[in-house]
C-alpha cells in the first residue's frame, strides 16, 4: 500500500499542525481520516488524537528508549525529560521554557 505523505501534511496543515514525528503511519492515516470528514471539529479531534498519540507511557519510552538513541535528539534528552516530567507535573510553562533551547537548537556548553 502506497501512502501519500503530501495529503496527510495538507490535513495537518489545514488545522495549524504538522506531521507528528515518531507516530505510526496507521495512526497518522487514522487522525487524516477524522481531519477529513465533516463529522467532527478538526481541531477538538486533533487535540483527543494527540493526547493518546503523546501519553505519558509513550513520552516514558520515548524519552528513554528512543531519544538516547537518536542522534542530535540525544544532545538533549535530560531537559527533553526534564520538560516531559514537568508537564505531567502540571508545569507547562516550565515544561515549555524548559524546551526553548531545544527548539532554538542551542547546546548548553559546560565550562572548566
């Protein structure tokens, strides 16, 4: 089975989002077709597929298992967990301020 990538970032794209990283094509293809119908809001049924898609199970093994393994991510995957543990904490502001150098890509440099 071929799969269109094109479509699939056109319907994230329509409600503000991009392809999620890490997640199933079956999955992605699943929220596509949710995006896709008339049946719901887009954003609301962006957001219920999101939650299940970046449970604190999966940011766990992510964080353990997957970011220590990939190159450039594992630079950064003590505040990536760090971040990961404040949000569940219930600290978003912290959990996002937490992730700016990530985002931004700077390294935090140690010095003698």
């Amino acid at each position: 089975m071929s799969v269109n990538l094109d479509e699939h970032r056109d319907a994230f794209n329509e409600v503000g989002w991009f392809i999620p990283p890490y997640i199933s094509i079956g999955f992605l293809s699943y929220v596509k077709a949710l995006l896709n119908s008339n049946a719901v809001a887009k954003q609301d049924a962006l957001e219920t597929c999101l939650s299940f898609a970046y449970s604190p199970e999966h940011l766990a093994a992510m964080a353990c298992e997957r970011y220590p393994q990939t190159p450039y991510i594992n630079d950064y995957k003590d505040i990536i967990a760090e971040a990961i543990e404040a949000h569940f904490f219930g600290l978003g502001h912290v959990a996002f301020t937490g992730l700016v150098p990530v985002i931004e890509g700077g390294r935090q440099e140690t010095h003698p």
